[in-house]
C-alpha cells in the first residue's frame, strides 16, 4: 500500500446496476453526490469522468486500471498489488519516488489500492496542482520503468508487508481463510498481498506482460473531482493523455463456480478466543438483489440493534462481539457474519442460533421498524462516504469501470430506500442457504479430532 488506502465510508458495498453509458455532457449526479458529472471517452480509449464541486477545498485525480486480484492467472496471486509499488518507481522522465514526493510539495497526498476488480491512483492536490497531477498520472500510465533491480527491491518491500500484514488483526486473518475457501478455485480466493511462493517465482518478464496487458488508456478510467473548471480541465487531459497508446486485450477471468454444498473448516489463530465466521456466497455487481442483501447483513449483525447482538451479546452472554459485511465484487459477493465466543460459551449453541437467526430471515420479513433503522445506517454510510473528494473519486471510478456509468452511485441509494421487508425476505431465501454456506471456526489450538467444534 502506498498512501492511505480507502474504502469510501461504506460500512457494506452495495450492488450495481448495469445499464448503458451515459453520453458524453454533463448531468445531475442524483441524490447524495454533490456537484455534476460529465462523461467522454477519449479516442485512444481512456474512460473520463469529471465532477466539479465549487464547495470542495481541494481536487482529486485519480486513475482506476482493470488489473485487480480478478485479472490474476494461477502461479501470479499478488502481481495486482505489486504494482502499487511498481508504479511510484520513476520512468525516464520522473525519478524514482518523486510521484509522491511532488504531490506533497504541492500540500496534496498520493496514494493507491487494490481491490478485487481494479487497482486506484490517486493524487489529492490543490485547485492549482491539477495539472502536475495529470502530467505525473500520464507518465506513469505508458512510460512506467520497469527493471530487475525495481522489481527486487519491491518484492522484498512486499513480502515484508505480507509478513506484518499475517501478524495483524485475527479479525482479518479469519475473514482470508473463510474467502479462500468460500472462493475456490477463483482468484477472488486470494490475499491481496498475495502469494509468497508467487511472489518469488515473478521474472520480469510476467511483469513487463502484465503493464503491458493490464495499463494504458484502454484498461483505464480517469477521474477528476473537486473544485475544478471542467473545460479547462478536459483540455488539458486531452494534452496529456490524448497521444498515449497501450493496454493490449487480456485474458478474460475465470467464472465464479456456484457452490453445491456446504464448507467446513477449522483453522488455528493467534487469538486468546474462538470465533466463528459463517459466510454465504451471493450475487456479483449488477445483480438486483444486492440491496436487500445489505439490509439483511445490517438487520442481522451490524450495530447495537442487530438481531445477534441482541441474542448471543445482550441476552444470553454467549458472545462478546457479533459483526456483519457485504463483499459485493465484480463476479459474486461474500456475506460474513462474525461471532466472537466468550471463554466457555457452547459452541455449538452459537452457530445454531446464527443459522437460526439467517432461516428466520429467509421465512419472514423484518419488522418495518427494524428495516428503517437498518436502512437509516446504511444510507448514512454511503453519503458519507460520498463527501469527500477522494472518496467521491473512488466510487464514480469504480462504477464507471464496472458499469459504464457512473450515477448508478445514486441509484444505489434510491434502491436501498426501495427495497421493502419483503424483498429482504425473498433476496434471504434465496441467496443465504446451506449449500452457498461456508463454515470457519479459529481459535488458538489445534483442530479437535473428534469433530468437537469447541
């Protein structure tokens, strides 16, 4: 990771729809995100999205590549990220870390991330940095210097950010084992930080191929937001990007197998006390159940009022902690629900009331109370996640790489205020059943013998 990594404010990532490209001109964004956008696409390819807003302090470059964790072929897990280090290491016209070390002497901040479906680069700047931004992105997009020696000094860099990363939270430990197997067989199953045992067999070669397939404007959306002269700024991405070439067709990813029963496993964690993850594989991107799905996971484990909190926390003692996430990705989705044991909790009681709780779902509808408040934080995240630049640039750069149009972001909150106690019912019992469940239990020893889950 270079900078501050960011997932904009949302507490679950909501589906998108898919529907055809906006034309190029401006537009209201919708409810929720402040400013307007416009959408062109230059003639080399690069996807452009601007979102002026003379309310804001500051403007947001950034650029979102296809060449996230999907676009890894087997014997590769980790290249996606690698490049985040790659990509701050100079080409012919900019030295070696002097991306970042310009974006700072303007007051801004540089920074990147890898996600499931795409790689972001971002350059936070003031209204008079953006055209250095640009420069500095376009550089980087065709004319990146890539050589042994780069590519040594980040593999090491990494594998020692793997290792710190495998010593961290128990939490985010747990939720990798539950994906990759709740993934199998998909890319998606694997870390972020990848493999070490492909990182060490990476040549330069498999580096070189993949800047060459997974860069350039063809695999590329450019997105300014802030406060900005949308004219002007678009002449001046015509300058900068406008003769660039690159990005060759790339193979396409494997599709998601649907699960066909039930996974079980037992893993062994640096953790004082067992916790039990229960995930259920669900629909990807584009998909229409993705809103009620998010509702389920906020009625069922997310805050104070969550349904299993208020069983396994407040009520019979058995838990400590319950937790709920929506993993919603280009190609299929992950629901988790988390459940940290207290010391001599049955074991077996826990995971029977969680999967109570979810069949309860399935076969009646939530309470309309229980729905508004589920829906209130939800809607709460997502515009808050919207405010600021960075944040804003984020999630129209993702939608317009994964949609072509990058209002569906409003859309996602007129669908969350739509969906009614029924659809959460219906999407329930559709999506969350045993053979699209996966099953993690940890704790600090090792797996029993005899099938004992405690």
């Amino acid at each position: 990771m270079r900078g501050h990594r960011l997932v904009p404010g949302a507490v679950v990532t909501l589906a998108l729809s898919l529907v055809p490209p906006l034309p190029a001109g401006a537009a209201a964004p919708g409810s929720g995100i402040p400013g307007t956008l416009r959408t062109t696409q230059l003639a080399n390819g690069l996807r452009i999205v601007l979102a002026p807003d003379s309310d804001a302090a500051a403007v947001d470059v950034a650029v979102c590549y296809d060449a996230g964790l999907s676009a890894e072929r087997p014997g590769q897990a980790g290249i996606a990220h690698l490049f985040e280090h790659l990509m701050f290491d100079g080409s012919a016209h900019v030295p070696r870390r002097d991306h970042q070390a310009r974006i700072e002497a303007l007051g801004g901040a540089a920074g990147a991330v890898t996600t499931a479906d795409g790689i972001f680069f971002f350059d936070t700047v003031p209204a008079s940095g953006l055209d250095t931004a640009l420069v500095l992105e376009a550089d980087r997009m065709t004319g990146l210097t890539l050589d042994g020696a780069r590519l040594e000094s980040e593999r090491t860099a990494m594998s020692a950010e793997r290792r710190q990363a495998l010593l961290g939270s128990p939490l985010l430990d747990g939720q990798q084992r539950l994906a990759e197997r709740a993934w199998a067989g998909h890319p998606y199953h694997s870390p972020v930080t990848g493999s070490a045992a492909d990182l060490a067999k990476l040549t330069l070669q498999d580096v070189q191929e993949w800047y060459r397939t997974r860069y350039g404007p063809k695999h590329a959306v450019l997105t300014v937001v802030g406060r900005f002269d949308p004219d002007e700024a678009l002449s001046q991405i015509r300058a900068r990007f406008g003769s660039l070439q690159g990005g060759e067709a790339a193979a396409t990813p494997p599709k998601l197998a649907t699960p066909a029963a039930e996974r079980r496993a037992w893993a062994e964690g640096a953790l004082p006390f067992r916790i039990l993850f229960v995930g259920w594989n669900g629909p990807g991107r584009g998909e229409p159940d993705g809103a009620a799905l998010a509702l389920a996971v906020a009625l069922l484990g997310r805050g104070d009022t969550a349904t299993l909190r208020g069983d396994l926390v407040d009520g019979r003692h058995l838990c400590f902690f319950i937790d709920g996430d929506l993993d919603v990705r280009r190609d299929g989705s992950l629901m988790v629900l988390t459940a940290g044991l207290q010391p001599g909790a049955d074991s077996a009681a826990v995971e029977q009331a969680l999967t109570a709780a979810v069949a309860k779902l399935a076969g009646t509808p939530p309470a309309d109370d229980d729905l508004a408040g589920a829906r209130r934080r939800l809607e709460n995240a997502l515009l808050f996640g919207w405010q600021s630049t960075r944040g804003r640039g984020q999630t129209l750069g993702s939608a317009m790489a994964m949609t072509g149009d990058p209002a569906t972001v409003s859309r996602d909150l007129e669908r969350l205020r739509a969906c009614t106690p029924a659809d959460v019912q219906k999407a329930a019992a559709r999506w969350l059943t045993e053979s699209r469940r996966t099953v993690l239990w940890m704790a600090a020893r090792p797996e029993p013998k005899n099938g004992d889950r405690r």
